[in-house]
C-alpha cells in the first residue's frame, strides 16, 4: 500500500476500509481539472487570484469532487 504517498497530501483522505479520494476540482466553465495530486499545492491553498490556466476563469467557479481510488 502506497501510505507514505498518502500521508503528503492532506487532500487524500484515508477511509475506514483502507481506500482513499483523490479530490480534483473542476472548471465548469471549461471543464478544466485541477488534481491536487498532480500540482505542487492543493486547490484549497492556491491564492484568491489564482486563474484557471485554460479559460481565466476565477477558482470560485470550479467545483470539488472527490474521486474514490481502489486499492
Ligand atoms: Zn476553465
């Protein structure tokens, strides 16, 4: 099991049966995905001036989704 991967990123949550979330954030605009996992820091963390690198669109227009990831 990939713990250590697991632990760095507050944004994967470990759930009771040992499966864990990704938690992507989606422009609704553009359909952009920004994956926490992917970037140097979670959506939650990026500033208020943060722009969807796609469309420009402000971070307050893109929806959370979590993404259930099988062991
Ligand atoms: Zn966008």
């Amino acid at each position: 099991m990939l713990l250590k991967r697991i632990l760095k990123k507050k944004s994967e949550r470990i759930k009771d049966h040992g499966d864990f979330v990704v938690t992507i954030h989606r422009c609704k605009r553009c359909n952009y995905l920004y994956v926490d996992e992917e970037q140097k820091i979670p959506f939650e963390e990026v500033g208020d001036e943060w722009k969807c690198p796609k469309c420009r669109s402000s971070k307050k227009i893109f929806v959370e989704k979590e993404i259930p990831q099988k062991n």
